[in-house]
C-alpha cells in the first residue's frame, strides 16, 4: 500500500512519483502512514542541524535583531514557495518541500563571509562549501539512530540536494556510488524548483530586512527598475487603498506582490514548456538544467527583472560598511577557531575527535565549525582568547 496515494494521481510524468519504498542507503521497513518523502521531511525536521538554522546568519548577524530572516525562516519560506510551485505544476510537492527544508542545512556560521573563509583555510585539504556540507551532515554527521550515521534519507532525496553534482568542495567519497548513479544525469525537475523558489525568497527578503534595518531606504529603491515598476502598477491598479497606505505598508504591499508575480512567471513558464516538451523526464534527449529548453524557468523579462535586484543588493546591502563589518568579524572568528583546534585538536569535543582518525583533522574541524550557530562561535571565540567581557 501507498500511503496518501490520491496525491498521485494529480502527479505529472515530469514528477518524482511517491512511494513508500523508494531506496534507501541502510534497508529499512516501509511506514505504513507516509510516504517515503514525507518520512524524510520529518527526519529533516527533527534534525539538530536544522535546529541551529535558528541562529545562523542570513543576511544580519542573528544578534542585530529578531525580525531579521535566519537560515531556518529562510529555509521555511524556500520550502512554502517550493511547495507550492509543484502543487500547482503537478510536481511532487512533499519531495520539493523537503529538499527546500534541507537545502542550507550545511551553511557556516556568519553567512557567506563565514563560508568563504572555512574554504580558504581548508584551501589544501579539499575546500568547504555549503551544499556538500548539507550532504555530510544528512549522510554522516547527524546521529540519531544507532544502525547508521546520518538521517538515512532516500537516495532521490540526496539526488535533489546535489545542485552542483559530486563536483563540490568537500569530502563526500562515501556518495560516490550515488554520483555515477545513470540517475545522477538527472535532476529533479523539484530540485530545480527549490533553486528557483530559493532566488525568489532571498532577493525578496533581502531587500525587505535591508530596508527594516535602515540600510537600503525607500527613496533608493526608486532606481531599480522592477521597484519602480511595480509602485506604478500599484499605484494605478488599486489607487484608492494603496495611496492611502502608510510607507512601511506600502513596502510589504509591494513586496508581496512582487514576489507573486515571480512564482506566477515561474508557474506559467514552466508549465508552458512543459506543454511544448514532447519528451519525458527519463529521455535521455532530456534538455540539462542550464540547456535553452530546461523546462523549469522564469521568463526572460522576469528573469531580467531578478538579476537587476540582485545586482542592486550586491552594491548597497551586501557590500553595505556594516554588513561588511559583520563580515569580518565572522571571518575573523572563524579564522580563530579554525587554528586553536588544529593546533590543539585535544580541546575539540569527544564525539568530534572521534571522527579524526576517519576524515583527518582538518575536515574534521570544517565539520565542526561549519555546524556551530553565530552565537556558539562567538562564545567559543571570546572563551579561547580570554575575553571574559564578550562572554
Ligand atoms: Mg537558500
């Protein structure tokens, strides 16, 4: 029997189809209630490494504030948006829900500063980056379970969370098997679903927690052409109510809308080219993700519309004096840590060190590091340099 099996029948042929059987690393009883995806959203979710998404940086050190998005609000929204593209489209939608769940769980503390320094000091030991690091943590660092480390996630599930292939910058030897996989050609059309509901999220939220925090302002939107755009279009289509807005409502106002209007370009697109597809997902004529007729897609105009806004956010949030700040701080702290515990690896904590003789001490400590949430790292620095005052 398949559980929750009516879903299916609204499925697509481009869908990963649902099962309560779909395989697994270590062989394990299917659940008599929930499909194999809903099994692995559930493990994702009663993880620890995603329990730390609470305090990991997005954009804002989660001490600058609690509005702010962190890894875990931003994981939630990725995961709403990702879900609700497939229903719409017929694709799986507890399977891109659950890859949205998964897909920063590997993120270092400090956001990308932080990301961008653990690969530097790792430069000579296989490098650090995120999604392979969310790779290891569901494969070999979670430890729940006493037959098998990791959270033992089906196979398709760690397909759909490779965005860059096997070619990333960590230690993922163990997977190999599922790299040359005749699978592994293709990814998950809900996988590229996530990627696109994740550009949708994060451009969006950006922009709204970098005018929350008072470093973008409302007057400097008015040079970005999609801002501006969508103000005239609010401003003639529903007049009355949004003049008679106040600013900050306005703003959410117009937020919203925005990011309506790239999951409705992204519905309708996608569908479209679906139409035009003769082909099934299994072909192996099947257009590569980057290929022109990858049916998963924005629009050119929309698509246009979103690398205006992320330029925009690279020049004044991103490279903003006080994010940039938080920025070095974080690499600094990371810095730290990284050559207090390769030179004393006997201060790491048992279960850590257990694990060298395995993975080696330099991945060993990545591991570590990348793991820990803003405030762990921060009070594990002030510890180890003897400042009592940032304790
Ligand atoms: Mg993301």
């Amino acid at each position: 029997m398949i559980p929750n099996n009516r879903e299916d029948e609204m499925l697509s042929r481009f869908a990963v189809q649902n099962r309560s059987d779909h395989e697994r690393y270590f062989d394990e009883e299917p659940d008599p209630y929930r499909t194999s995806f809903q099994r692995d959203r559930d493990r994702l979710i009663h993880s620890k490494a995603f329990r730390r998404l609470g305090y990991k940086t997005q954009v804002f050190v989660n001490s600058e504030g609690d509005n702010y998005r962190t890894r875990l609000t931003h994981s939630l929204e990725v995961a709403q948006i990702a879900r609700g593209v497939s229903a719409a489209l017929g694709l799986n939608r507890d399977y891109a829900e659950s890859i949205g769940l998964a897909h920063d769980l590997g993120h270092t503390p400090f956001g990308h500063a932080g990301e961008g320094e653990l690969h530097t000091l790792m430069e000579n030991h296989g490098g650090f980056e995120h999604n392979c690091q969310s790779l290891r943590i569901v494969t070999l660092l979670e430890s729940r379970y006493t037959n098998f480390n990791g959270l033992n996630l089906t196979r398709l599930m760690l397909r759909g969370m490779m965005k860059h292939g096997c070619a990333g910058r960590c230690a993922l030897e163990h997977l190999k098997d599922l790299c040359e996989d005749p699978f592994a050609k293709f990814w998950p059309l809900e996988a590229a679903i996530v990627d696109a509901s994740d550009q949708i999220a994060y451009l969006h939220h950006d922009l709204e927690d970098g005018l929350d925090s008072g470093y973008l302002t409302f007057d400097e939107l008015f040079e970005l052409n999609v801002w501006s755009d969508a103000y005239a279009r609010a401003e003639q289509g529903e007049r009355e109510k949004f003049t008679s807005l106040r600013p900050p409502h306005r703003l959410r106002f117009l937020l919203r809308h925005m990011i309506n209007d790239s999951v409705r370009n992204l519905i309708e697109t996608t569908s479209s080219s679906f139409d035009a597809l003769g082909l099934n997902i299994e072909d192996p004529a099947f257009p590569s993700q980057g290929e022109r007729d990858y049916p998963v897609r924005f629009s050119s105009e929309t698509k246009e519309k979103l690398i205006s806004l992320r330029s925009f956010l690279f020049q004044r949030l991103y490279r903003h004096p006080a994010v940039m700040k938080m920025s070095r701080r974080g690499e600094r702290i990371i810095a730290r840590l990284f050559a207090e515990y390769i030179r004393s690896p006997e201060i790491l904590p048992a279960h850590v060190q257990n694990r060298i003789g395995d993975y080696g001490l330099h991945r060993v400590v990545a591991d570590y590091i990348s793991g820990m949430t803003d405030r762990f790292a921060w009070k594990e620095y002030s510890y180890l340099a003897g400042d009592t005052e940032l304790l």
